[in-house]
C-alpha cells in the first residue's frame, strides 16, 4: 500500500496502479477487511488519476463500504478525504466533494488528527478559490 501510495504521488500511474493491485490481492489471501480497504482507496485514487473517473469513484465507494463495516476510523476519514478530493475537479459534484470533505473533518478532528485537518482545510482553500486540485495534492499523507 505504501509503494502504491507513493507511486501516486510521484505521477508513476502504472506502478501505482500494479502495486495497488498486489495490495488488494495480498488483502483478500487471507481476507483482511482494513487493508481491503485501504487497497481499493488507492487503486481508486490510481484509477481516478488515470482518468477514469466513473471506476475510480466505485472502488472509493466500495473503500467506503468495507471500512465503515470493517475498518479503522481513520481509514474511513482518508477514503473520504479521497473521495472529496477525486469529486472536486468535476465541476457538477462539488457539493459531493464538500460532503465528503465535511465527513472526513469531522472524524479528524474527533481523533485529533491535525495534520489530515490541515490537508483537508489547504483542499477546501482551492476549492474555494476555484482551482483544480492536482492528483498528489489530493492524496498526500495516504499510505
């Protein structure tokens, strides 16, 4: 998860893409919910970066779905600090993006997560401003 991770940051989308792939296989043999997870947020955030917004969005969903049953807090406030992220540079969702930000602030700042807030207060900013926010931008921190 974190070479995935850290592919993603760096613009390297296929070694993301297959490094997240052997984390989601690597979750599922045996089965581990958290970092099933965790997977299917970065292969989602992978997916999403390479353009594919519509596949992307399913795995963050499914993300959202298997943490919310099975995962930390935590997690689940990266995956909806993703999901706000990937939503906001669709012009057409950016009130899902702020909903989605909103969840994920309101977890972190439940667990004292100062730095994730201050992640999601630099990403509402440019919302507000108007601009685009670059796909590392909208994933750092997410190991």
């Amino acid at each position: 998860q974190d070479i995935a991770q850290a592919c993603l940051q760096e613009g390297l989308l296929a070694e993301a893409e297959e490094a997240a792939n052997s984390a989601l296989q690597a979750a599922s043999e045996p089965l581990s919910y958290p970092d099933l997870g965790v997977a299917q947020r970065i292969l989602g955030q992978v997916t999403h970066a390479r353009g594919q917004s519509s596949e992307g969005e399913t795995l963050l969903q499914q993300s959202l779905e298997t943490l919310q049953q099975h995962g930390s807090r935590y997690e689940l406030a990266r995956t909806y600090l993703a999901l706000g992220a990937a939503r906001a540079d669709q012009p057409d969702r950016i009130d899902e993006a702020w909903k989605a930000l909103d969840q994920a602030y309101s977890i972190f700042q439940q667990l004292g997560a100062r730095l994730d807030l201050e992640q999601i207060d630099g990403l509402k900013d440019q919302l507000l401003s108007g601009k685009t926010i670059p796909v590392g931008e909208r994933s750092k921190g997410d190991d």
